[in-house]
C-alpha cells in the first residue's frame, strides 16, 4: 500500500464522521461520529509513521496516545449523555434547550 492510498482512506474517514456528527440529532450517533473522524486521524498517523518515518518508535507512541485520547473522550461523552439523560429525559440534542438548570 502506498501512502496516498492511506491517506485517501483517513480523509474518507474523516468526511464520513464529520457528516455524521454534524448531521445527526442522537447523542450516540454524534459521539459515534467523533469517534469515526479520531479513527481517521489515527489511520494517517499510522500511514505516516510506517511509510515515511520508516516504523521509529515516536510513531507507536503518538498512535498510542491518540487511542487513550480516544478512550477518554468516550467515556467522559457516554458519562455525560447518561447524566443528561438522567436528570432532563432527553435523548436527542434538539430537545435540551439549555444546560442550565
């Protein structure tokens, strides 16, 4: 595989995910989103370290950040979905007016 082949996949990742988070009005499908345009850029993260960098362990560390980056950012979202669901019943992001109480 070369790397403009790579990266054209990052970039569809990332347009997919963006559409998807922009376009959509469930929480789950927002963070959904969020999570496809991470993947994405870790994708040519990836693509850059093994085809450029010539595998350098630098690569493997910024790969490994991006996913507990990843792991982060999902729970806090699903912690927050789940708390506003709680205390608002709401589901979809229309349907919160404000976060003020």
């Amino acid at each position: 595989m070369t790397l403009t082949i790579i990266l054209l996949g990052a970039a569809a990742l990332i347009g997919i995910g963006l559409y998807g988070a922009l376009s959509q009005q469930s929480f789950v499908m927002l963070m959904m989103g969020l999570e496809l345009m991470l993947n994405g850029a870790l994708l040519a993260i990836i693509g850059f370290w093994s085809l450029s960098l010539g595998g350098m362990p630098e690569g493997q560390l910024l790969a490994i950040l991006v996913m507990a980056v990843m792991a982060i950012e999902m729970a806090i979202g699903f912690a927050l979905i789940v708390a506003i669901y709680r205390k608002r019943q709401a589901d979809m992001t229309e349907s919160i007016g404000t976060l003020k109480q």
